[in-house]
C-alpha cells in the first residue's frame, strides 16, 4: 500500500516518523521534571511512554521507508541522543533523587559511572549486530529498567551498590548478545558468545 501512495505522502510519512522518535525527549523532558518532583508514578509514566515511541519508531522507519524519503535527518542518531536521555540520563538522575537506593555519599559515583560507561557503549561503532539480526553486543545501556527495580524491590541500598557495578563490569564490557526487545518481541533474552 505505501509503495503506491504519492511522493508528497511517502515524504510525509517518512517525516513524520522523525516527529514520532523525536516526542522522546519530551517525554524524557517530562520525566526529568517529575524525578525532581519526586513524583515516581507520574516519572514511571513517562518512561513507559518514551519506551513505547523507542519500541516503534523503529519499525515505522522501516515500514515508511525513512533512509529514502526522509534521508537529510540521521534517524539513528536521533534515536542514540534520545536513547541516551531515556535509559541513561534518567536512570543516573534517579539514583541521585530517590531516596535509599544507594548508600550515602555514593549516590553522585554511581550516577557518573551509569553516564560513563553508557556513553562507551552508545558510541562503540559495533554496538548492534546487523541490520537483520537485531541484537546489540553487551548490555544495551538500559539502566532505567535496574534503577526502576531498585526503587520497586526495596533492596538494601548496599546491595544496590554492590549490583551497580556488576552490571557495568560484566554487561557493558562482558562479551554477549542481547536482542533488541523492540525488534523481536523478546524480552530479556541473553546470549554469551
């Protein structure tokens, strides 16, 4: 059906795939704001809205042919800075806000490491796979899922602590595949290479 539509159409629609992944920054905007507003629910809220644009902007770029009729922005690029924001920036801000879900005086060191060690990740040239096989090479940065669990199970903010890094060492750095969960329909399926 989109192959037969107008030219002026296919570009709309391809453009408007750009707007589509680009309401994540509003949506990370507005959990930023919430975070500091220590309102949680409206803060999970949003995440789960910027989860649901990450988890389709995608397909409909494919689906509408975004390379071809909407080349002059780089959707992946797009994507990376708001992905950085949603999964990254979030989840540091969090662990700096929220109360307990690390030990005094630590909570700034595991922020900085989340941002650090993120930002190696989302710039290694090899990050994904392929376009076909959808699978990211280490832990795809998504921090706000481990933080939303620190905050829902209440853990001892030692323990947290001692989590923190094991998920950097052996996930951000560790040699494994995860399948993009937006691609797949997988979710939490790891495999070691």
């Amino acid at each position: 059906m989109f192959e037969k539509l107008p030219l002026s159409a296919k570009k709309a629609l391809a453009w408007s795939v750009h707007l589509f992944t680009a309401t994540g920054a509003v949506w990370g905007f507005l959990t930023l704001l919430a975070i500091f507003d220590q309102n949680w629910r409206a803060a999970i809220v949003w995440m789960i809205v910027a989860m649901f644009v990450d988890g389709f902007d995608g397909m409909l770029a494919r689906w509408f042919h975004v390379k071809e009729y909407a080349q002059q922005v780089d959707g992946a690029l797009l994507d990376n800075i708001i992905d950085y924001l949603n999964y990254v920036v979030v989840a540091a801000l969090i662990l700096i806000k929220a109360p307990n879900l690390l030990p005094a005086g630590f909570t700034m060191i595991g922020a900085f490491s989340i941002l650090l060690t993120s930002a190696y990740q989302f710039t290694q040239v090899d990050a994904k796979t392929d376009e076909q096989s959808f699978f990211f090479k280490g832990f795809p940065s998504v921090w706000n899922f481990l933080v939303i669990y620190m905050m829902l199970l209440g853990l001892n903010p030692w323990i947290n602590l001692v989590l923190l890094p094991i998920f950097m060492a052996l996930l951000e750095f560790g040699h494994f595949c995860s399948i993009q969960v937006s691609q797949n329909g997988w979710c939490g399926f790891l495999l070691f290479t």
